[in-house]
C-alpha cells in the first residue's frame, strides 16, 4: 500500500480522505513511535484542516502520546519548532498548493527534516495491518497548546540575515499571501525587516477565494500589476502551506523559480568559496553553469524536498532547492522555507545594493517549458515505460534517476509521474524557447501515445 507521495499523503476531502481514514492514519503513526512520545501538531489554513488536526491529535494522545498543538502555521514554521519542542515526530495536516478540495498528511523527524521513506512505510505498513495503539484510561496523553510558534520562528530567520543592512534600504514589498499560512507569519517578518508591506490576499481563507494556491506565472496576474503599480520594489508570492516563495521584479516581471534558486546558490558558494548544491533532476542547465567557475558542483536527486534534504544533509550542502520556488537554506534548517527564502533575497538585494530585476539579469538563462498530461495512478507504471521507450530513440544520451530524461540536441526532455496528483509531468529545456516548446511536445505526445496503447 503506497500512501505517501513526493511530500507526504495528499487526498481529495470526502473521497480518500475520509475521518476513517484520517483515524487509521493517526492510529498507524501512533503505533510506529515509540510509547508516551511527544509530538508536534500543526496544520495550514484549508477547510477542512482544524477538523483533520482533531482527529488526528486526539486518536495520538489516545495511543498514549502527549500532542503538542503548535496551530495553523506554515509548514516551515512547524519543521522549525520540532525539535525545539524536543518531539519525537511532527505531524502536519496540509496539502500545499494542491486545490482546495485536497488535505493531506505530511510527518517530520526529530531534526525537523521530513521523515526517511523507511518510516512512511512503515506506517504504511501499519495501515494495512489495521495497527492501532489503545492505552487505558489512566494512561492517555495530553493535548497542550504551543502559541508562542510563529515568534519563535520569526526570531530565528531574523537571527540569519543583516537586519540592520535590509532595514537601510527602505524596501517596499507587495506581498500575496495566497490566502494560505503565510498570512500568519511573513507580513510581520517583512516589517521586522523595515520594510513597506502591502498585502494582496493576506487573510487565511481555505477555499483560496483570490488565487489558486499554487504560485504560478498564471495565477500571480494581480501581483504582476501591482508591484509597478504601487512602485514596489519587488513582489513575492507564497503557495498555501508557505514552504515556497516566488518572486515579481519592479517592473512586474515573473522571475522563475530557476532562475531565482541560481541566483541564491551563486551567491552561497561565492561566500563559501565553493561547495555543493542539490538540486532534482527538474532543475535548469543554468545552475550549474552559474556555479561551475566559483567552484561549485550540483547533485541531482529524485524529485521531491525529502530527497533533496536528505542528500544535502548527506554532502555538507551550502544550500539546495527546487525550481518552484522551495529554497532549503541549511544555516537555517534542512526544509524548504519560503519566509527564509524572502529574507534571504532581501538581504541579497541590500548587500549587492542592486535591485532583482538588475541581478538576475546575470544568470545564465535557458527557455523552460513545464506541462502535465492527465493519467489515471493505475497507468502511471505502463505510461512511463512506454513514453519512456519512444523518448529514447534518437536520444543522445537518457537518464533514469527520476522518470525519463531524455537529452537531443539542443536541449533536454524529462517525463516523470507526479507524486501527489493524477498526473505525469514533462519538462524541457533549451537555449531557444521553439526549440524547448519542441521538446515539451514530443514528452506530451511521447505520454498520450502510451496511454492510447491498450
């Protein structure tokens, strides 16, 4: 039974994801702790969220485990404060950028890195077997509020940035909460870092009346007109569960989360005169050859944060991420950080005395094209083999560490199954943006040919 995808378990509300199930769920973790742990409970702003955390607390403290309910946070935010809570697991009832209708399950170890595939099943394995922890009467755990979390967190990403040099430029910042967790938490970072805020869809609302929750160039058309609107400096953008962070120049351009992540890692292996950068196999050509001359190196991992942490934990990383926009700064802790990712830029900005639209100007650039093609989970298997056979011929070289990645002349093609939706994705890459469109269409075809194969 495989529950866990790419990051964590992610369903549809009143299909999958049912009370019972979310019980048998709860009822596995707590049988696969240890007795009497503590534990860590948070959960992001969707609807159905409080009602999921509920249920999930009180089958863990009836399993005997004293909960420790840290709130509606940002999932960084509650990576951040296991083991400053001292708790054998973290559990995060979120979806992320997934619709509305999806909530899902997502556990953290003890370091606050999101747990090794070994310990997702074995719950998973717990869940088939029907394992569920009752203790008597005497011996159930207690359910206790945390709520001091989001200062907690707040200090320690200003304890990793020059306030004082932020603070000196006066930046002004239009900043799209998304209607998600961020809301909580980065307009008080922003003004802790003497900056000018002005929000777009900056209260907690799970049905994301003002933008789907993922942060797409798409679905980031009103902060696109409202940074040189307002005469912002810069705009930035957060997915629900604020694990992610996007960026718009003061001109309204989008900056791709690439381009962006390039950006970031020149700028950390420069200060650690060279080091290593982790990065899935999705990420553009353009970070390595950004890094390539100050001594830098890039790993590729499967797709996914927990790959990526883990293997940057692994190597001594100076940083890592992915190209959504999920930056892993590890000064910080090990977990994609979107209030650590703005902080981080701003001081970039300050120290550089130049605004972003100027700097990312100097990273190498490529035309990156992102699809995704429809295809039922039962398919996944049968489509990647059969596209990844016809994306292979004429190939000049294929990798396999994640799905198909086919290389042609003049650019790439990656097609790989998606870990939390019914779909497989496919990824091209070239110096020209005909010829990576070209690229994107041959994955597309190379997909719906398998799936119309009986």
């Amino acid at each position: 039974m495989r529950l866990f995808g790419t990051n964590g378990i992610r369903e549809v509300v009143g299909e999958r994801l049912t009370p019972a199930f979310a019980e048998r769920v709860a009822g596995a973790i707590g049988s696969v702790v240890p007795a009497q742990s503590r534990l860590v409970l948070g959960w992001d702003g969707r609807t159905s969220s409080v009602a999921l955390a509920r249920i999930v607390g009180g089958t863990l403290a009836l399993a005997g485990h004293h909960v420790i309910e840290v709130g509606l946070l940002p999932t960084p935010a509650i990576q951040y404060l296991v083991p400053r809570l001292h708790a054998r697991l973290g559990v995060i009832v979120t979806a992320s950028h997934n619709p509305p209708e999806f909530n899902g399950i997502k556990c953290i170890a003890p370091d606050g890195l999101e747990v090794p595939r070994s310990v997702e099943e074995s719950i998973e394995g717990a869940v088939e077997a029907g394992r569920d922890v009752g203790v008597p009467f005497d011996r159930i755990g207690a359910l206790t509020r945390h709520p001091g979390g989001a200062d907690e967190y707040i200090d320690g990403i200003l304890d990793c940035v020059n306030r004082s040099r932020i603070a000196e430029q006066r930046f002004s910042v239009v900043l799209d909460a998304g209607n998600g967790a961020s809301a909580i938490t980065s307009p008080t970072l922003l003004r802790r870092l003497g900056c000018r805020v002005r929000t777009l869809n900056g209260h907690v609302d799970g049905t994301f009346p003002g933008r789907p929750s993922e942060p797409t160039e798409t679905n980031l058309a009103d902060l696109m007109h409202a940074v040189p609107a307002f005469g912002a400096d810069l705009g930035i953008a957060h997915d629900g569960d604020a694990d992610r962070a996007i960026f718009v120049d003061r001109q309204g351009r989008f900056v791709p989360g690439e381009s962006l992540l390039t950006l970031l890692a020149r700028a950390a292996v420069e200060r650690h005169h060279g080091g290593i950068v982790v990065t899935p196999v999705t990420m553009s050509q353009a970070l390595a050859d950004a890094i390539a001359p100050l001594g830098g190196e890039v790993v590729y991992t499967r797709v996914g944060s927990p790959n990526v942490t883990h293997e940057m934990q692994a190597r001594g990383a100076v940083l890592g991420g992915e190209e959504n926009g999920g930056v892993i700064f590890p000064e910080f802790q090990l977990a994609r950080d979107g209030a650590m990712t703005a902080a981080s830029v701003l001081d970039l900005l300050a120290r550089q005395e130049s605004p972003l639209d100027i700097l990312i100007r100097t990273v190498p650039r490529y035309a990156f094209v992102r699809e995704k093609v429809p295809c039922p989970v039962e398919r996944r298997d049968e489509a990647l083999r059969r596209a990844g056979e016809a994306l292979a011929r004429g190939a000049e070289r294929v990798e396999r560490v994640d799905g198909v990645k086919a290389y042609r002349s003049g650019g790439w093609v990656l097609v790989r199954p998606s870990g939390t939706e019914p779909l497989m994705r496919v990824f091209a890459e070239a110096r020209e943006l005909d010829r990576a469109r070209a690229l994107a269409d041959e994955g597309i075809r190379a997909i719906r040919g398998a799936l119309a194969s009986p």
